[in-house]
C-alpha cells in the first residue's frame, strides 16, 4: 500500500516469495527477457532476473513492457511479444490444461492450509473452463545434485560481488560487514572449484530441458508457491549463525522449493494471490509457470482470475495504504 509498484529481482524466489507472503502479484521474467546490462552479461549466471511486484495484473504487465528488451552487447535475448502485455491481459487465456503439482521436489510436506487453498484454486479454475490434472514433474536431476549445484552457483557469484564490495568500501569481509548467513556463504563460494562450477552448470542445462518437457504436455504448471503460510517475523534466519553456506542454500530451498526449478530452467513463473488462509487471514499464493518466452499467456490467465477472484481490497488491518497522501505530495493531483 505505501507504493503502487515495487522492484524486485528474483534467483531462487524472492520476487515470487514476497509476493507471496504479502497477497501481491509478482511475475519472474523469462530469462533473458529484462536485460542485466550494462554492469552484468547474466545474473548469477541466469538464474537472477529483474522485475517488480504490484497489487494488480496491469500495473506488473506495464512494468515489464517498460523494462523489457535487449541492450546491446546482451549475449542472449529473449523473442520480444507480438503484442504489449498490458493488452494481454484483458485477453481471455482461452481453455488450458494444468498441470498440478502438490508435493514439492525433495519430498517437503504442503501445510493443511497450503494444500487446501491449492484445492480452491483447481476448483476455481474448472469453474472457468481450464483443464486440471495432478502431474508428476520431474527434475531432471536428484534433489540432492540440485540443491548442491545451486549452492555452487549461487555462493560462487555472491563472493565475488562480496570481495568487489569490500575492496569498493575498503572493509574487511568479517561478522562487523555480514550477517552470518551470508558470511557463511561467501566462504562456502570460495571453495568452489572451477570443475566443480562447470558441472553445477551442466546440472542447470539438465534441470531446463527436463522442464521443458513438460510444457509440450502442459500450457502451465500449478504449484503453491510456498509448501506453507507466511511465518512469524524472525522465523526465517533463526539459527542462521550455525550454518554454513550449503547449509544455509539448504535452509533456502527447504523453505522455498517450488520456486528455484524455474530460476534453472530460465521459464516465466507468477505468484498469484487467488486465495487466503480461512483461519487467519493469511494470503497464500499460487504459483503458475509457462514454457519459455509465453509471459503473455500467463497475464492473461492473471488477468482472468483476478476478474473472477479479486484481491485488491483484501488488506491487513493495520496498512500503509489507510494513510491519505497529504495535499502538498507531489504526485497529488
């Protein structure tokens, strides 16, 4: 509520987890779709993707209309859509069948109100004519490989950006500049051998065309987006400082494993809204993934549920948008 708009990036979930957390619409680019330039050729080499989170459809479809598109020396670019996204979604997706997948890779059990809210979404897409069915998606590698492929990735880059920032602000990489979570993972990354960074790279390769097979078989695939309702603040660092950085990569994926399979095969994946806990209020997204580069056809879907279901007036009692903006704000009318 205290903006319309808000950026984000995302190399393992966390646009789609906020946006989850906070009953917001976000939407992970396909890779290659926003360009990282001029200061990076990829993200993390091309799991991190820019973007932003909003409270509707349209303000994230016009976002990345504005922030699409290569620039040049890009290595890679994604086919730019025949039409704007703002105009998909107004578009009716027509009649998709889903692919649903209930139980996250690595076996984390889904919370009752979780699995729930992921009955209430396959009903309400039946209602609108789409075709569901529980899928069995495979990775296209043991979650094991997975999970330590990412580590190597993920900790690799964050030392270098560590190392580069310390020698900016000429301070030392120690408890007094990081959190320990993040201490724990530069040192993980500096261990990491060059062999052991192609083969983590290989697994990447491997995990995308997997994927893909599935979207010959499916227009979208259906998870949660998170296995269970937002936690208490604090929850989620707890015990950090015990860890070390596979641990802590560990922890991330624990926590958030539905989300990091399509930072690896570079497809497009929204977190929507659609429901909430009946209990608490709570909001509770439902993640859905297309095949690479069909962003508009999950704005059109987006922009059908939120029609059929919507969620813009669906607010905590305590929020920044109850606060009028005063008369003297600048973008006051």
């Amino acid at each position: 509520g205290a903006v319309p708009l808000a950026h984000a990036t995302d190399a393992a979930g966390s646009l789609r987890i906020p946006a989850a957390y906070n009953g917001l619409f976000g939407l992970k680019p396909t890779r290659g779709r926003v360009s990282m330039g001029p200061a990076l050729d990829e993200g993390f080499n091309g799991l991190a993707v820019q973007g932003g989170v909003s409270r509707t459809v349209r303000d994230s479809a016009a976002l990345l209309d504005l922030i699409r598109g290569p620039e040049p020396g890009d290595p890679y670019f994604a086919e730019q859509p025949s039409r704007p996204y703002a105009e998909e979604v107004t578009r009716p997706p027509g009649s998709l069948r889903i692919g649903v997948l209930a139980r996250a890779w690595g076996g984390r059990p889904t919370a009752a109100p979780v699995a729930e809210a992921l009955e209430r979404t396959v009903r309400l897409l039946e209602s609108l004519g789409h075709r569901t069915e529980e899928a069995a998606v495979g990775l296209g590698a043991d979650w094991e490989e997975f999970v330590l492929a990412n580590a190597r990735l993920s900790t690799a880059n964050l030392a270098a950006s560590v190392d580069d920032l310390s020698a900016a602000l000429g301070r030392p990489v120690d408890s007094s500049f990081l959190e320990p979570a993040t201490l724990a993972a530069h040192r993980y990354g500096q261990r990491v051998s060059g062999p052991q960074f192609v083969t983590a790279l290989a697994i990447r390769n491997r995990v995308a065309r997997g994927l893909a097979r599935y979207f010959g078989t499916y227009d979208l695939l259906l998870t949660p987006t998170l296995p269970e309702p937002p936690p208490p603040l604090g929850a989620y660092g707890a015990g950090a400082e015990a860890l070390d950085g596979l641990g802590w990569i560990e922890r991330l994926n624990d926590h958030s494993p539905f989300t990091m399979a399509f930072n690896v095969a570079g497809t497009p994946a929204m977190s929507v809204p659609v429901t909430a806990d009946g209990d608490t209020g709570l909001p509770i997204g439902m993640q859905f993934a297309a095949g690479y580069g069909l962003e508009g056809l999950l704005f059109r879907l987006a922009g059908q549920l939120e029609q059929a279901q919507p969620w813009s007036d669906r607010v905590p009692a305590v929020w920044a948008g109850d606060s009028p903006v005063p008369s003297s704000h600048p973008l006051d009318g």
